[in-house]
C-alpha cells in the first residue's frame, strides 16, 4: 500500500514539474516565469520528496531525503525573491500589454523609484 501511494506521489510530483516546465516557457515575462519556477521547486520537488521518502529503504536514506527536503522548502522562497529583487534593480520591468492576437507586444515598464 505504501508503495502505491509513493509510486502515485512520484508521478503527480513529476506532473507538477511538467506544468511547470511548460509555464517556463508560455509566460511572458521574466516575474511570472520567475513564479512557475518557485511553483516547480516547492510543490512539485516537494510531493517527488514525499513519494521518495516513502520509498526509501533505510531510516538514514529517509533522514537524508527530509534533509533535502528542508532544505529546499527554505531556500527556494528566497532564492525567488534574491533574482526579483535584482532584477527590478537592474530595471527589468513588467510587460504592460498583450495584443488581441494573443502576440506578446514589447511593451516593457520601467525602472521602479
């Protein structure tokens, strides 16, 4: 039994990631593509670490995926928020418009005061 919820754990973790990875790649802009990868290293890694702890062999593998586990749960928040901050530093803005043939218009904000 625990061995199906792991193996269901693992496929719905590795979902996550592919919406993710397709959410890379249809946003527009840097922030919201910048979301999809923070949605990708929490929820997605996070239910794959799930499904492996379950998985695991020995107490010391589990204690080692938790580890990982903890650690990405800490640090991907504000690893998103470190490439934000430096990106609006750097004056990368928000797309402001779409057209109505859904095309990107290049049309970018400026710096923030």
């Amino acid at each position: 039994m625990i061995e199906i919820i792991g193996a269901t754990a693992l496929l719905v973790g590795a979902g996550i990631v592919l919406l993710g990875a397709v959410g890379l790649l249809r946003f527009p802009d840097f922030y919201c593509r910048l979301h999809s990868a923070g949605v990708i290293d929490t929820l997605g890694a996070g239910i794959t670490l799930f499904g492996l702890l379950l998985l695991a062999g020995s107490l010391l593998i589990a204690a080692k995926i938790l580890m990982i586990g903890i650690f990405i749960f800490f640090l991907s928040p504000v690893v998103a928020h470190a490439l934000a901050k430096s990106a609006r530093q750097a004056g990368i803005g928000v797309q402001q418009a779409v057209t109505k043939q859904g095309r990107n218009k290049q049309t970018w904000s400026g710096k923030s005061p």
